[in-house]
C-alpha cells in the first residue's frame, strides 16, 4: 500500500521543538513534507501575505528523512504555498502543531496554528491542529507522542465530516498521568486584557499588551474542564462561522419595509 501523504506545518517556526516532535511521529505513518514558517508567527490567526514578496526554501538537513521548506510567511501562507506550489497531488492529511502552549477555548480565533489547519480544511484537506499546554521551548513532547498518533491513524482511516478540522490540546503531564482523550466543545472564555503604557528612553509612548484568561464555562463538557481535569481535549471546529441558529430571528426584522 501507498502511505498517506501527509502535510506538516506550524506557527512556532520550523527550528521549533513541537515541529519537530511532530514530524518525528508522522514519519512513522506516511510521507512527510514540511512547510513551515521561517520565524515565530504565534497568533498570526488566518493572516495571509499580499502586499509583500513571500520566499519558499528548501532545507537541507543531514539525515533527512521527509522534505522540509521553510517559508517567509505566515503559517496559512505556507499550507498555501505547499497546496499550490510543492505537492504533485493533494495530501491526504494536513496537521499543524505541535503548538507550544493553549489553543484551547477562544484562543482558537487568535491562533496561527489552527488557522493553519482551516486552511487545509478550506482546500478539502483533513486536518488536525495539535498543542500542549507547556510555553516553555524545551517542553516534553514525548508524553504527547503516542495520543497524537493515535488520533492521525484514526483520522485517516475514519475520515473527517467536510468542513470540520479537529483541535486537539493535551494537558502537560506525563504519559501515565493523562487520564484518556474527550471530544468536548469550546469552552466560553475571554480574555480580560490591559495594555501596559511604558516610554522608549526618546521619550516616546508605547504599548505592551497584557491580560489574563478568564474561563465564564462551567460545564463539564468544555475543552477547559477536560485540560484541567487531565484528559485530552478534541474539539471539531467548523469554518462556516455562519450562525444558523439566528437566521431565522433575523427574518423577523422589518429591513424590507419601504
């Protein structure tokens, strides 16, 4: 049998320990191309380039066993470039990560790593975007191994419904401590943010944003009450962000009264 083809990308940058746990695993299960950015791009969200040049380089690394590019962009314009201008053929999964930190609850919307993941799942690409809850870059990745190839096998021998990526966020624990996996839903959650005003030694104003990540969500059905509670969470996420529900409620306007 033909392995998958898969797709790896990030937002942390090519040279980050997360890429390169995760392109470690998903040489276990197929061919891997690596498209990534060249530099950090944490909560870039789904920004594209369109009003500067974007380069595209291919990485030569001793040993190599996949094919790397790094790219100038942000992580969207990379599975962009990789669709459009790398793969002979469509792959057969897209997963970004492995994130370092939270894209759990709202963080989502901010998040250059998921967007990465829509992007594939807009080009009709499964897709899974994968982080753990550890900023630190020498996080231990390997508790997290095992469950993310777990749910790559699964993904590619299930499917995914169309329009629908996974998100997929695993608490920082050891293997033995983490309870199992729930398939939750987003967590209502915001962030209360300050901006910290401080002064350049010129004497110029300049801003510095600060905040702190407030959960509203009780339920115990949430990707946070899961993290907290020591499981993995997978929330699927739809990027029809049209909200059906309201469609109706909206038709009882008078906005076509003359």
């Amino acid at each position: 049998m033909n392995k998958p083809l898969i797709l790896v990308t990030n937002d942390d940058g090519i040279s980050a320990p997360g890429i390169r746990a995760l392109i470690a695993v998903m040489a276990e299960i197929g061919d891997v191309v690596v498209v990534a950015p060249d530099k950090p791009q944490s909560a870039m969200g789904h920004a594209i380039t369109i009003n500067s040049t974007l380069y595209l380089n291919k990485v030569s690394l001793e040993n190599a066993v996949v094919t790397e590019y790094n790219c100038s962009g942000t992580p969207v314009d990379c599975v962009k470039l990789a669709v459009n201008e790398i793969l002979k053929r469509k792959p057969d999964l897209c997963v970004s990560g492995i994130n370092h930190g939270s894209n759990s609850s709202i963080n989502v919307i901010y998040s250059g790593t998921m967007s990465a993941a829509v992007e594939a799942g807009i080009e009709g690409i499964p897709a899974i975007g994968f982080s753990l809850l550890d900023y630190d870059w020498n996080a231990d990745f390997e508790p997290a191994k095992s469950f993310i190839k777990k749910i790559v096998l699964q993904t590619l021998e299930k499917g995914l419904p169309e329009g629908i990526v996974l998100n997929v966020n695993i608490p920082k624990l050891s293997q033995k401590d983490i309870l199992g996996v729930k398939i939750c839903r987003q967590a209502k959650a915001i962030w209360m943010e300050k901006f910290d005003k401080r002064k350049t030694p010129q004497g110029k104003d300049y801003y510095w944003l600060t905040g702190e990540f407030v959960n509203e969500d009780k339920g115990e059905d949430t990707d946070e009450w899961a993290l907290e509670k020591g499981y993995i969470s997978i929330v699927p996420v739809q990027f029809d962000m049209t909200a059906h529900h309201t469609i109706q409620q909206l038709n009882s306007w008078n906005l076509n009264e003359k």
